[in-house]
C-alpha cells in the first residue's frame, strides 16, 4: 500500500528590512503557538450562559427541572435570571388562549431559582400597587382643564361714566 502524502501550504507574512533565521525562528514559534490554540479551543465545546435553547440545556449534561409561568412579562424575568446568573431556557406554550411560558433550568439551581423567583414576584406585585405615571398624568390633565374652564375671562370692559 502507499501512504498518502497530504501536503499543506502555510503563508507567512512578515514584515522587515532583512529577515533573518532568528526572525523567522520567532515567525514559526508564533505560529505553532496559534495553530495549538486553535486546536485546543476547537476541541473544547462552547459553554453556554444564561438563556439558551432547551437543546443547550440539556446538552449540558444536568437534570432539568421547571416551572410554569402565566404571567406575559417575562422580559423582567430574564433581567432578574440574569442578575443571579442562572441557566434557563424559555419555552412558550401556545395553545392556551393566555400563552403561559415555561422556564426550564438545572436541578442545581433549584435555590437561586426560587430566590429570583421571589424577587421577580415581589417586584411585580410591587408595580401593580404603583398607579400608572400615564393615568397620573391624565387625570392632573383633567382636573387642570376643570379648573381652566372655572376661570372666566372678561374680554371686555364697561368704562363708561355713570351718573
């Protein structure tokens, strides 16, 4: 049998007036430096953090567990998922009327879950009890054209001498 021969062509570029072997020693060693870091990262698989597919999640080799969200505002829930730094990923069910969502994320965060679980709920509750700025706003309008309309203006004065 013959052994094939796989012949590669590397392309250096290196810049300078005179290039001599101690150069060109540095040019290759860096070079090797690169390919070898390259290997390394190509072999290692990327990590993923934070909210990802559920693919992801359990590519990471961790028992998932999860819990059902109704409410439509998960945005804030991400930013307090975030904050505490947990792997989830969101799945969001459709064939109910109101969508619920799904949040799925690893057994061993079961504690952290339930903290930013806590945190995410009090600040919902939290901003229910807040009246709205815009209804705020909308009633001072009203009561500031209430009181424009009291306020009659007299556009004409009787200066006329009485006897």
């Amino acid at each position: 049998m013959q052994d094939e021969v796989n012949t590669k062509v590397v392309a250096i570029a290196i810049k300078g007036g005179k290039i001599t072997a101690e150069v060109l020693d540095k040019a290759l060693r860096k070079f090797v430096e690169e390919i070898e870091k390259a290997q390394k990262t190509a072999s290692q698989p990327k990590i993923y953090r934070g909210k990802q597919s559920i693919k992801h999640l359990v590519a990471q080799n961790a028992a998932i567990s999860n819990i059902e969200v109704t409410d439509g505002n998960i945005k804030s829930f991400q930013r307090t998922a975030n904050k505490y730094g947990i792997d989830y990923a969101l799945k969001k069910d459709t064939s109910e009327v109101p969508p619920r969502y799904i949040v799925f994320f690893k057994g061993r965060d079961v504690d952290v879950m339930t903290q930013a679980f806590k945190e995410f709920s009090a600040r919902t509750v939290k901003q229910q009890d807040k009246p709205s700025l815009r209804r705020k706003l909308s009633h001072e309008q009203e009561q500031s054209k209430a009181k424009h309309r009291e306020k009659v203006k007299v556009k004409t004065k009787d200066r006329g001498v009485e006897l």
